[in-house]
C-alpha cells in the first residue's frame, strides 16, 4: 500500500499530549482540529502550541512567522462533522473509561 499524506488531522483530547501531537503537526503544516470536552480546555490546548513557539522565538530558533503558520493550521469545524474530511483521527484523552464512553463533545479549538 502507498504511503498516505495526511493533510489534515483531528486530535480528540486537546491535553499535554494531544496538545503536542497538534503543536508538531501544525509546524510540519498539517492541519490541525483539535477537540476537547469543552472550548476552554480546547483552546489551552492550542495555548500550549502558542507558548512552546514563542519560546523557541525568544531563543532565536525560530520566527514569529512560524508561530503565524502554525496557529493558522489550526482549524474550528462548526461540528465534529467536519471530522469525515480528516485523513487521521488521534484519540488522547487521559485515561478515564466514563471520559472516553461520552459521546463525541460539539466544540473544538481555534481559529484566531
């Protein structure tokens, strides 16, 4: 089987782990849905790829233009619909059984 392109990617748990999965997928240019069970946690999330890049600015290794590339390849779909568009799909909600039984959660992270 062929090698894939993934052009875009959702991330369903938008914590430390499912924050940096999004955080190298962005950079790499990938689009990135990240989703969560609540706008807020979703959106700290991205936060976590905000701080990380601007760390990496104030270092000198890298550019505000790479933080902009990578905050705009985060996306808002108006619902988890928008998830059939993906080419992968990561789970990484911590591991609680009653978390991972709800059901999918309607809000996401980003767009600025």
């Amino acid at each position: 089987m062929p090698p894939t392109k993934v052009k875009k990617l959702a991330i369903i748990g938008a914590g430390f782990m499912g924050a940096s999965v999004g955080y190298v997928s962005a950079r790499a240019g990938i689009d990135v849905v990240l989703i969560d069970r609540d706008q807020e946690s979703a959106d700290k999330g991205k936060g976590h790829a905000k701080s990380v890049i601007d760390d990496l600015i104030k270092k000198g290794r890298a550019k505000e233009a790479d933080r902009d590339a990578s905050c705009r390849a985060y996306r808002r779909p108006p619902t988890t619909m928008t998830l059939k568009d993906c080419d992968l799909i990561i789970e990484a909600v911590f591991e609680d059984r009653k978390v991972k039984a709800e059901p999918m959660p309607r809000r996401s992270a980003f767009e600025t």
